[in-house]
C-alpha cells in the first residue's frame, strides 16, 4: 500500500512538472527570441537555439518608446494603487465586519452587489469625471477610481470578520482609539490576507491596458503595457518581431518576479496572525 502511494505521489509530481513546463514554454520562447538577430530563425524548435546573441533588439526598443518613463509610470501605478487598495479595502472591510450601524447590510449586499456590473460599463462616466477633475493624462486618474474594490473589501470584510471580537473589546477597555486598534491589532493578525490581496492587486495594476489607454493619451504618461502594445508591428516587409518580443519581455517577466516575490512574503506571514484560543 505504501508503495502504491508513494508511485502516485511520484505521477502527480511529473504530471506537475509538465504542466509547467508546457506553461514555461512561451515565456521561455519568447525570451530566446528577444535576444536573436534579425536573420535568425524565430519559428519551430530550432529557434530555442541562439546562434548570436544580442541585445539590439533592447537597444532598439529604447528608441522607439520612452521605456524609462514609462516603467516609472507603471511603477508609480502599480504601487500607490496596491497600497492605496489594501489600506481603504481593509478600512471598509473591518468598518462592515465589527461596527454596528443602521443599514450596514444593505450597504454591504449594495457594495457585493457592484461586482456584477462590468467595469467597463462605468468607463464613459469615470472618463467624463476624471476629465471635470483635470485629471486626463495624470497617473491618479488610475489610481483614484480604483482606491477601494468591492472584490478587496468583500474578501478582506470576510478575514477580519474571524477575528475574535474580545481582542477589539480588550483593547477598547484599554483604552486604545478605533484606528489605533486597527492599525496595531487587525492588520498584524490579517497579514496573510492582505499578502494574498496585495499580490492579485499588484499583477492586476501592472498588466492594466483598458484604464491607462482610456485616460493617458500622451506617449511619456503612458504606461508600459499600453507602450509596448504600440510598437510598429512592420519594418518594410517584415515585422520585427524580435522588437517586439523584447518588449512583451519587459513587460512579463517584471510581473513573474512580483508574483513570485509575494508569494514568498505570504508563505512567510502565514502563522503571523495567529491567535491563541
């Protein structure tokens, strides 16, 4: 019987590694690509060969888009609104799980409710305010429609929720002031979650195309998606796609780190929030 399990344990863990491999395989393409010549072969297994390696292909792409700029803008974006998000997110979610207010569950089932509107329906809308409040071609105009999600305050609503209600009482008898209790004594234990939360946040904000491309319509505001997705896709007779390529790789493997990163920084906070019982 042990044998029989630990051959099952065996295929799962090869069927694993296929399946990320078979994932891997277009990231890795698409790397090995952005640093062949333009004569080299970018079709079939043969292109997982390079010949001679080179880094024109960045070269170029750094003369086509202001990349600096743009990656400072993605950044920026990416940052403020993750930080931005998980504080008013989990501001509103420990406000619906701990207060007791007139109309708090109607106002909490009208929030849920908002995540069955596309967001794309409130576009024509945001874009007239953000246009009212000076804010086309500013990187808040992606900031602050986003600042709190009914997605994070849901999600982060149902974590704090769990945590036990004598802790708050405690320190409200402690004499310990509402924010102070969040911030010294919600957050700590709710770690994991906003890990989880921040790290869904940060690939959403820096893969953004729709929001950036609807609000930005200058080349230096934009960000580096919406750059990279501009490129010339044709040289004479032939598209570059080596160019091309090294773009999307900027683009890509800067998310792949992010994510990986967060992942290590949520396994490492997941015992943070425990509470004796």
């Amino acid at each position: 019987m042990g044998k029989l399990f630990d051959a099952r344990r065996v295929l799962q863990h090869i069927f694993m590694v296929l399946v990320v491999l078979v994932c891997l395989f277009p990231i890795l393409w698409m790397c090995i690509i952005s640093l062949k010549t333009v004569g080299e072969k970018i079709s079939g297994f043969n292109a997982l060969i390079i010949q001679h390696p080179t880094l024109d292909n960045f070269k170029q792409l750094f003369n086509l888009i202001p990349v600096w700029s743009n990656l400072y803008n993605s950044v920026f974006t990416t940052v403020i609104g993750t930080l931005t998000t998980l504080f008013f997110c989990a501001l509103a979610g420990f406000a619906f799980a701990k207060y007791r207010f007139p109309g708090r569950d109607v106002l909490f089932y009208f929030v849920v409710a908002t995540m069955m509107i596309s967001a794309e329906a409130g576009a024509i809308p945001l874009f007239v305010i953000m246009r009212k409040l000076n804010l086309i071609n500013n990187l808040w105009s992606l900031i602050i429609p986003r600042i709190a999600t009914a997605v994070g305050i849901f999600y982060l609503r149902q974590y704090i929720i769990e945590v036990p209600d004598e802790l708050i009482d405690a320190a409200r008898i402690d004499g310990c002031k509402d924010f102070s209790i969040f911030t010294r004594i919600v957050v700590p234990i709710i770690q994991p979650a906003l890990a989880a939360w921040a790290s869904l946040t940060i690939i959403a904000r820096w893969n953004d195309f729709f929001w950036p491309l609807l609000f930005l319509n200058k080349t230096a505001k934009f960000t580096l998606m919406v750059s990279v997705s501009m490129l010339p896709i044709s040289d004479g007779l032939a598209t570059p796609w080596q160019v091309v390529l090294s773009g999307t790789t900027l683009v890509i493997v800067p998310s792949i780190i992010m994510y990986l990163c967060m992942q290590l920084f949520q396994k490492s906070e997941n015992f943070a929030g425990a509470v004796k019982g």
